[in-house]
C-alpha cells in the first residue's frame, strides 16, 4: 500500500523528502520504497516510475 502511495505522489515529481513529509515516514524509507518499485518494475529511474504512475488507473 505504501509503495502505491510514493509511486502515486512520484508522478507528481515529488523528492523523497516532500514524499516522506507527506506519508509521515522518513526519506530513507521513501528510498526503499523507490527501490523496491524499481526492481519489481524493471524501470531504470524514477523519471520511468513517474512516467508510469502517470498513466496507471487510481483506485
């Protein structure tokens, strides 16, 4: 659920830190979050996670 929650404000193009403020979490978790999007993405950067939080459905 958190991951969904940075991927949604990623689109945004929001730093991990304006992402952490807004979830009350830490950067650092934020960065984990990134990560773990990455690799279960196969995307090479955030600009790709933005680009794909762009174009995915809200729930």
């Amino acid at each position: 659920m958190r991951e969904y929650e940075v991927l949604r404000l990623l689109a945004r193009r929001l730093g991990n830190r304006e992402i952490a403020t807004r979830l009350h979490l830490s950067p650092r978790t934020v960065e984990k979050h990134v990560a773990s999007l990455l690799t279960k993405t196969g995307l090479p950067n955030r600009t790709a996670l933005s680009e794909l939080a762009e174009t995915t459905p809200e729930h």
